[in-house]
C-alpha cells in the first residue's frame, strides 16, 4: 500500500481591503492580513488548502511549523500536532485586537495547528474521492445557515473615497447596512457588532432592526465593553428582541453574573476560548452558547469536539467570524454541516470582501444559506493569479500586524481601549 505524505509546505501571507468596521477595540485597518496553506503531497496533483490568519507573529510560526512536515503522513493528525508543538516550543503569540479572549502558549499551539489540520483533511479527502464533512462523520444538513454581520462603520477611510458600503453611525445607517445585505445574500438572521456607542444608541439601533426586519433574530456583540450592571440592564431594555446576547462584559465570573438575570441565552468566542475553559463555564453557568471557530481551536476536529461536550451539557453551538476568505468558508461549511447540534446561524465576514478570494469558486451564499459541497475534499480550487496579487498586496500595504486601537488612534488622539467601556 502507498502511504501519501506530506513533499512540501507553502505558506503565503495575503492581504485583501477592508472597510473601516468599527468594534470595542477601535477599527479595521484598510487591509485585512491572512494566510494561505499549500501542502503538497507526495503524489503528484494533490495540494491541500488550509487558511489561517496573516500577522507577523503568526507567520513566523507557521513558517518554523511548516519546515517540519516534510515527509509526515497525511493521515497523521496527531504526529502533526507533535511536530508543530516541536516546532514551535513554548510561545504565547496573543492577538493585537484582542477580540477572541486572552491568550496562552496552549492556545498559540492550537491556531498554528489548525490551518495544517484543514489541508491535511482536504488532502486526505481527495485521496479518497470523499468531501472533508466525511471525514468528520457525514454531513446531516446539506445547506448551512449564515448570518448578516452588521458593523457600525465610518464612511470609508479617512483620506480614501466612501466605499460602496458607506456610513453606518446611527440606527438608520445599520438598517440601511442590514438590507443591503439581506438583498444580496437573502440572511435570515442579523448580528450586530457593538461596544461602539454607549448601550442606549445601540439598543435603538436593535430596535430599529427589529420594525425593519420583524420575522428575523437579532443578535448584539458588545465585545465585552460592559460592565456587569450594565451588561443586565442592557438584558432587560432588549427582552424579547434578541436571539442572545454576546459577551457583553468580560470573564466567566462577570458573565456568571449576568447570565443569571438576563431573559436571554448568552453566547461567548472571549471567555470560553479553550477545552480548559469549559469546566469552569458550566460549574458558573456563564454561557448558554458557545462559537466555536476551527481557527483557535485547533482544527475541524477539535471544533467537533467541542459540539460533542456541548451537547453533552446543553450547550448551543454556533460559529465565530473573522475576517476571511474562500478557503475557511469552505472548512467552516464541511464543518457546520456535520455538527448536529449546530442550531444558530453561522457568522460570516464574506460580505465584507467584496468579491475577493483566493479560489476560483468560493462557495456562494443565497438564501441565506451555502450548499454543503460534495466534491472530494474541500471543495475549493486556489486561484494561483488571485493569491499572487494578494501576496503583492500583502508585499506594498506596509501591515504586518492587525492592530485596530492604533489605527483608530491615528485620528482620534484620544482614543483609548477600555474594557469595560461603560
């Protein structure tokens, strides 16, 4: 019997545009940072993808990770995570943002691994002729749900032209921002990201989504930009209006706190970022929902996982969003379509890109919903013209390191983040 194994590993930082969408830690840069993984096999034709994200730090440790899987199984998933744990030895590499919850060397070593993980499954599903959600256990849904991610955003960036999107600064701005992408995609749900106005415009702004879209479920992220109080008597204005509410203040003993007032389920991607998180989680009650995303957990199986002990504590499942392209649409999809659990609407940031991928087709979302694909692997071919323009972006856009409070802080001076806010 051959054994396939991994000839060698390509990793290519990109950077694509993205508009100036406001959060609690200040706003996007003009170009968003990713990176592409190609493992190429040891039978010819055969590469598989994998997508993570483009920070500077990350990428030195993708790279010293990648140096080390020339000749591994592609079946080996966990001689992968021994290598890349070898690889990169003990380094705590936190995110700039800080929108996905503090950081650990346990949690580095999972986001460096997951983006491998992903191609060594699209590699082993085009071995076999057989889709990634397969190799995850078959897929019990054939079109996964996605929701409209709204921002409160400023009209373009400053010294740029508006974009196509244009302002969104006040409850007519979203509405406007909700419908457009309502038009486009057919969503049947709406989050908002907020922690950007004090909490009374922003449950305005809920209550405008509410008169404009009556049928829909609303959802509102704060970013832990509140304190406990607030966060309840933000609770209480908006029963009845939300489908949950996310990480409105910080840590699992100040959500314990709201959690245990609020009419709503809480949902969290900050405070329960890890497996080593969930015990004390559900010893506090402090969510009722948990966003997995493959990218922090460390993988598609890991991910599935964490559904697996979900369930077994009654816990919703549902998915976070970053910035992304085609690729981790494409796994977020297999991966979504094979948790049975899986019971909200999957986030996405593919509107925001405006059409820009690294693969010929990415998956298109109508209906509000993507079809599950059934091809071998991912399902995804890379655009080998579109990543070299996006590494050229990446080579002249003068980023190396996401860094939303600094950029703000570029025109407004005084612009300190702060959590809680309010």
């Amino acid at each position: 019997m051959t054994i396939l194994s991994v000839r060698s590993v390509q990793v290519t930082p990109v950077a694509f545009p993205d508009p100036p969408l406001l959060n609690s830690a200040g706003v996007h840069e003009p170009w968003a940072l990713r990176a592409v993984i190609q493992v190429f096999s040891s039978s010819s034709g055969l590469v598989g993808l994998g997508e993570t994200y483009g920070d500077m730090g990350h990428l030195s440790l993708l790279t010293a990770a990648a140096a080390s899987l020339d000749g591994l199984d592609i079946y080996d998933l966990s001689g992968l995570s021994r290598r890349v744990a070898a690889a990169i030895g003990t380094v705590d590499s936190p995110d700039r943002h800080g929108l996905t919850g503090d950081s650990t060397a346990a949690k580095t070593l999972a986001r460096v691994v997951s983006a491998f993980e992903v191609a060594l499954l699209d590699l082993q599903g085009q071995a076999v002729g057989r889709p990634v959600h397969d190799l995850l256990g078959g897929k019990v849904r054939d079109r996964v749900p996605f929701s409209a991610y709204l921002f409160y955003k400023w009209a373009g960036h400053p010294g740029a032209a508006p974009d196509a999107w244009g302002p969104a600064l006040d409850p007519a701005g979203i509405v406007a921002q909700a419908r457009t992408m309502i038009d486009r995609y057919g969503f049947e749900s709406i989050k908002l990201k907020g922690g950007v106005f004090p909490p009374d415009q922003e449950i305005d702004a809920i209550r405008a989504l509410r008169d404009a879209f009556p049928a829909l479920p609303l959802r509102l992220d704060p970013n832990a930009a509140w304190t406990p109080a607030t966060s309840i008597k933000v609770a209480g204005q908006t029963d009845g209006l939300l489908e949950y509410l996310e990480d409105p203040t910080g840590g699992l003993a100040g959500m314990a706190e709201v959690a245990a007032l609020a009419p709503m389920p809480l949902a969290t991607n900050m405070c329960v970022v890890a497996f080593a998180d969930l015990p004390e989680a559900v010893r506090r009650g402090s969510v009722q929902i948990v966003l997995a995303d493959h990218h922090y957990w460390g993988g598609l199986r890991a991910s599935a996982e964490l559904a697996a002990i979900c369930r077994t504590w009654g816990l919703g499942v549902s998915m976070h969003s970053n910035s992304h392209l085609g690729i981790s649409l494409a796994a977020m999809t297999h991966l979504a379509a094979s948790v049975q659990n899986l019971t909200y609407a999957v986030d996405t940031h593919t509107p925001w890109q405006s059409g820009v991928d690294v693969v010929t087709a990415p998956l298109e979302i109508t209906g509000g919903a993507a079809t599950v694909p059934d091809t071998p692997g991912l399902g995804v071919t890379l655009d080998e013209d579109a990543l070299a323009r996006l590494h050229e972006n990446w080579l002249h856009c003068g980023i190396r390191e996401r860094d939303d409070t600094s950029y703000r802080q570029r025109f407004e001076p005084g612009y300190v983040k702060r959590r809680p806010r309010w």
